[in-house]
C-alpha cells in the first residue's frame, strides 16, 4: 500500500527495508512507540443535539427543496458539531418554535430553511433557533442554478455559515480534497483526482499518462502544484482550476523537483531537489530560490506553519531506516525533532502536516522491528505543548498520507481495511472515522482551504 512513497523513497535511499504484511499482534504490542506517551482517548466533547425542520418551498420545486436540506443535513452531521436528530414528533412547529417544547425534547438548537425562487433566482433562507439561550439566527442566501457546476458548493457554504454561528468556528463543507489515484485501464499511470468533502462530484484533473503525484492547495484555492514524470524526470507543475491550464515551475536548476508546499501568502513554494536539499522558490516573481536545508540527508515533504514562519518536514538523518519528522523556521535554521525516536529502537514517520490554524501537525507513523514494517497510524503532535505527547488517531488497519481540513480539527488520509482501500476523514475530536471514497488506492491527500463561488 506504500504508493509512489516507497517509490521516492527507495530513490533517495531513505529506506532499503521490503514492504511486508504486518506482524502478528503478540509481536505488534512489543513495539511500542518508543520514548512517547500516547494519547489515545479523544476529547470528551458535548455534542448538542440539532432538529432539522422539513425544509419548505413551492410544490414545483419539491426535489429542489429536498434536495437542498438532504445536502445541509448531511454537511452538519459530517461536521460533528452536532448530534443531529433522526425522528422528530408531529406538531413541535405547528405554532412557530416553542422553545420550552424543544427543550423538553431535549435539542439545543433547531434549524428550518426555506427554498424560494424569484424571477428565476434561487434563494436559501435559514432560521436557527437557539433553545438555550431562546434566540434566532437568520440569513438568506442566493444559490445559482440548479445545473450549475456551482449549487452543491453554494449549498455547502451555507452550511458552513450554520457551523459558524454555532461554534464561531471554521467548518468543511465547502471544501474538496486532491488525491493521486491510477485511473481506470491504465495500471502504470496515476493522474490526480478531487472530490468534495462529503465525497460527491469525483473528478480527474490530470491527464499526463504518467505520474502525477504530491498535489497541494495552494491558499487561495484556485491552483494546485504538483509533481508529473510526463516529461521524463519529475517537475512541479501549477495548474489552474479556473481554466485546466497550467505552467511549469522553472526554478533555473537542474534536478529532480518534488514534494511542493505553499506558504500560506500564496505567493512562496517550498520544496525538495533530491540530493541537494529543501528550496524555496518566489512564485510571484518567479525568481530568488534559495536552499534551507543541504547536507547529504534527504530533506522532503515540507509544510508550512499556519502563520507561514516554521517549516515540518521529513529527514533521515538519523539513518536510512528511520525517517523522521523534524521542525524548523520557515527561513532557515536548526531542526528540532518532532517524531519519537530512541537510539537502536526503531521508528518510521512520514507524511507530516501542519494545521492551517493552530500549532498541531499530524503525520504518519510505525515501528521497524525485525525489518519487518508494521501498519502505519495516523498522530498528532502539537508543537507548542513540547513534551514528546502524540495523539494516535487511527487504530485499524494502515493508514497514510493524513492533511488537515480548513476547520483545523478533521483530518483526511488513505487507509486500509478488511474490506478494501479507501480514502477517509478522521474526526480529531471525536474519533468518529467516515469513507470518504471507496475502493480507490489513492495516495498523497491534500485538503482545500474553504472554497469560495467561483471566479
């Protein structure tokens, strides 16, 4: 299941280990994480229970209406901010919202929404009703045409406002995810795919017939660097979601590009040239790359801090064997490391990624016992804390590649189960784990930032 990963790493020697099934449990349990205490239980979070009212409209628009609630009712349960309420008794809004009646029933807050459409015009109108405090949120919102390529995420949105006024935090809805996946008939080639983050609306973006691998967001939302084999050695590329265009990043050096990252200002690119080190590069200038980290080490995978001054990436510095997660400023300087790491124990992490609002940074991890390499789990270390404790998100399967969502606190990533391959989101709080995309071998996750109308 290592993707193209074992690929880039067998190219930079990062590891001589085979990939081979996992150890038995008896086995499994000896390795453990060294010189960490893991945190295994999730945050003990009150979850408040929503109503969500039968959404209203004109008869003609019934499916409109239904459909429109269907997409909001299902973007507030996958935000997990909320309980939301399957069976609601007759007669509770007969008389407008009672709010001692809905206290009783026992939701927090109740939602009801309006279709409308004026001279063509579709309209979303929205009333939350805070049973607590016995106060009403309202807005009203237009939304395109129903056959625009835009209504689901204009939908999204307003569920995002929703969580907002709730929580006063960012949600996910209007957001989709970028991932490399082998396209269908040719088993050599892998293109790069997106979807929303309710997984609807699949689509291919590339068509290279060769590799394409490591996409990223870039933070307005609009473009995606990548790296593509298509013309021999690997190149980073920057493609244009408005118009499918593209343009090769030309750094003026020789070199096999890979791994991008954007700095949150959008405008800066860091990255690996294997065998020479970490770069940044001036996208807006097109000019000025300048190497952060050299040695003979290889330096990949960068993600910037959220307020754009650290660097996380990967190293095997300590040995070929066991690659770990170091952090850095984002303009140079020492390394710190991250992930756990004991002298003659060993310890394999990857795949880190830095939260786009707070000091955390997920990534992917096992232990190397016996040359034998266990499942990877998807943690959480958290920067600012310093006292070497990990939060182990997945316990199933194997599980890789994990990328924050815009709210901070979901986290995509490629797993393995009994039944198969898939995409999923992991909830950070909660641990509630839901498929995103099934029955794909996807590789290199990358979640948007919130995704606004179209331009």
């Amino acid at each position: 299941m290592m993707k193209h990963r074992i690929a880039v790493l067998a190219l930079t020697a990062l590891t001589g280990l085979p990939l081979v099934a996992a150890e038995p449990a008896a086995a499994q349990e000896e390795a453990a994480i060294p010189g960490v205490q893991l945190g295994l239980a999730y945050e003990n979070l009150y979850i408040p229970p929503l109503a969500i009212l039968p959404f209203t409209g004109p008869d003609a628009d019934a499916a409109l209406v239904s459909g429109v609630q269907g997409i909001v009712a299902r973007d507030l349960d996958y935000s997990d901010r909320f309980v939301v309420l399957d069976s609601l008794p007759e007669g509770l809004a007969d008389d407008g919202i009672r709010y001692s009646l809905w206290d009783q029933y026992g939701a927090d807050w109740v939602l009801m929404g309006e279709v409308e459409t004026v001279a063509g015009r579709h309209f979303l109108s929205i009333e939350l009703h805070d049973i607590v405090f016995t106060s009403v949120e309202r807005g009203r919102f237009a939304l395109p045409a129903r056959d625009d390529e835009d209504f689901r995420m204009a939908v999204h949105r307003v569920s995002d406002e929703i969580v907002e006024w709730v929580t006063g935090e960012p949600g996910i809805a209007a957001s989709r995810i970028v991932f490399s996946m082998r396209p269908f008939g040719n088993p050599t080639a892998k293109e790069l795919y997106i979807v929303d983050s309710d997984g609807e609306n699949l689509q291919r973006l590339t068509w290279d017939e060769n590799l394409a691998i490591s996409p990223a967001w870039a933070p307005d939302g609009n473009r995606i660097a990548y790296v593509s084999y298509k013309t021999g050695l690997p190149g980073i590329y920057e493609l244009s979601l408005a118009d499918g265009s593209e343009r090769p990043v030309d750094t003026g050096r020789g070199g096999q590009h890979m791994t991008p990252a954007y700095h949150p200002d959008g405008d800066e690119l860091a990255f690996n040239i294997l065998g020479a080190g970490l770069f940044r590069y001036d996208l807006g200038d097109n000019c000025c790359l300048v190497q952060l980290v050299g040695g003979r080490a290889e330096n990949l995978q960068p993600s910037y801090s959220h307020d754009g001054d650290e660097l996380v990436f990967l190293s095997n510095r300590l040995g070929e064997a066991t690659p770990q997660i170091y952090t850095m400023p984002a303009r140079g300087g020492n390394a710190d490391l991250l992930s756990p790491y004991r002298f003659g124990q060993g310890g394999y992490f990857a795949d880190p990624d830095w939260s786009p609002i707070s000091s955390k940074v997920a990534f992917a991890g096992g232990i190397v016992r016996r040359r034998v390499l266990n499942r990877y789990h998807i943690f959480v270390a958290d920067t600012e804390v310093g006292d070497n404790r990990l939060r182990q998100l997945t316990q199933e399967g194997s599980n890789e590649d994990p990328s924050w969502g815009p709210d901070g606190r979901h986290i995509v990533f490629v797993g393995e189960r009994s039944n198969g391959l898939g995409v999923f989101i992991v909830d950070s709080g909660t641990g509630r784990t839901r498929l995103l995309v099934a029955s794909v071998e996807a590789a290199d996750t990358d979640w948007s930032p919130a995704l606004g109308p179209r331009t």
